[in-house]
C-alpha cells in the first residue's frame, strides 16, 4: 500500500494588506500554508512578516486578460478576495472594487487553462432586502456573480470583525 504525501494547498490572498487578509495571511502562515499575499502595497512589517512572498500587485485596476495571466503566475490552488472598498476615493470607485472587480475575476478564472482555483470571497451579512447602501449592493452583485459563474467557490459573510486598530473608521 502507498500512501500519498498530502501539500497545504498554495493561498492567493487578494488585499492582504488589509485588516481581514492580513490577519488571514498571518493564520495561514502559521498553519503551514503556502500563501502569497497580493497587494497594492505593504507595511514593511508585513513584507517582513511574510518574508519575501508579498507581491505588489493591484488586481482592482487590472483587466480580465492582466489577472488571468497573473493567476497563471502564482500557480494558487485557491484564491481569497479581502478585497473590500467602504467609499470611492481619487481615482478609485469602490463598486468598481465591490462589483466591477470581482466580475473581472470570475471572469478570469474561468479562462484558467488548468482546473480554475477555488475562489473563497469575503462579503457582507444579511440579505438583498437588507441591502441600503452602494457598498452592500456592490458586494450583493459580486455574490451573484461568483454564484452564476460555474466556478468551485466559498462565499463568507462575517459579521463581525474584530481588530486592535480601526480600519476605514474612527475609534
């Protein structure tokens, strides 16, 4: 009898420089996981933290064809969207990061040559009704998205977060 040698699956982590991807990327990281966190920019505790496997990258302003070839780069069994923008800021809108982005994505990962990575995405509670906000419409839109997608994915929704330091808030 053979016994198979089973490898912690290689972890894209999308916003890992943000208050859920990066507690995300330090659990990961501790469990033995294989990750590789993905950001626009990093602390340099971070990049310290993650020791080289950070990589600067802004998928929110990348088109499909730029991500899908990224994705073939990391070689990531699975992919996890922090990706989460509260309000539109200079040169950036947040349902392009909440909507538009996450469509982009799927889209992406489903021209993958090879099997398409999980893709595990963080959203919000509730329900559509429940839903007042550009913000809670923009990351209801992207649910459907990857749920009409065909891709094998996870979707979370936490209700609370919980952190030492306030992110996109006052204390």
């Amino acid at each position: 009898m053979t016994t198979a040698i089973r490898t912690a699956p290689v972890v894209a982590v999308l916003g890992a420089s943000g208050l859920i991807g990066e507690s995300l990327c330090a659990f990961l990281l501790a469990n033995g996981y294989d990750i590789i966190p993905v950001a626009r920019r990093f602390t340099p505790v971070q990049e310290s933290a993650w020791s080289g496997r950070a990589v600067r990258y802004a998928p929110v302003d990348a088109d499909a064809a730029s991500l899908c070839a990224f994705l073939d780069t990391t070689r990531a069994n699975v992919i996890v969207n922090c990706i989460g923008v509260l309000q539109d800021a200079p040169g950036s809108s947040a349902s392009d990061a909440n909507r538009a982005f996450v469509v982009r994505l799927v889209d992406a990962l489903r021209k993958q040559d090879e099997r398409a990575p999980l893709l595990v995405h963080v959203s919000i509670p509730g329900h559509g009704a429940d839903d007042f906000t550009e913000f809670s419409r923009g990351k209801r839109a992207a649910e459907a998205a990857i749920a009409d997608s065909g891709l094998s994915h996870v979707i979370l929704r936490p209700g609370f977060v919980l952190a030492d330091a306030p992110y996109g808030g006052a204390r």
